[in-house]
C-alpha cells in the first residue's frame, strides 16, 4: 500500500517516515514545488556540491542568451 498523508488546516503535510528513510530526507532540507498536470512533483533542491561538474563536456558555443530573445 502506498504511503499517504493528509493536508492538515494549515495547509502541511507530513512526510510518512518510509518516504523519508528511503530517499534519504533530513529536516531542514529545502524543496522545490513544480505543478504537473492535476498533481505536483517534490524534490530537494540540490547542493552546489550535488551540481559540480554537471555540464562536463558541454559545448560552450551554439547556446541562447537572454539577447536572443523577443
């Protein structure tokens, strides 16, 4: 049976434990909302430590800059 929670009147939601011990989550953590059709998707948001060396390899030239827009 999935893991659920219930919007409380002050519009919080409890994270069950199973969610939490699997991915691994800690108090304090930060997290980022993005709405997906009649749901959301929650994710963390990541460390600057998480991000190095994620664009290893990517072509410098050929991209969009703010100048290239309407």
């Amino acid at each position: 049976m999935p893991a659920t929670a219930t919007l409380s009147s002050k519009f919080q939601i409890s994270i069950p434990k199973a969610v939490r011990d699997e991915l691994h989550w800690e108090a304090g953590q930060e997290f980022v909302f993005i709405p997906k059709d009649k749901g959301v998707l929650m994710m963390p948001v990541p460390g600057l430590d998480e991000l190095a060396g994620i664009a290893k390899g990517a072509r410098q030239d050929g991209y969009r800059d703010r100048k290239d827009r309407y």
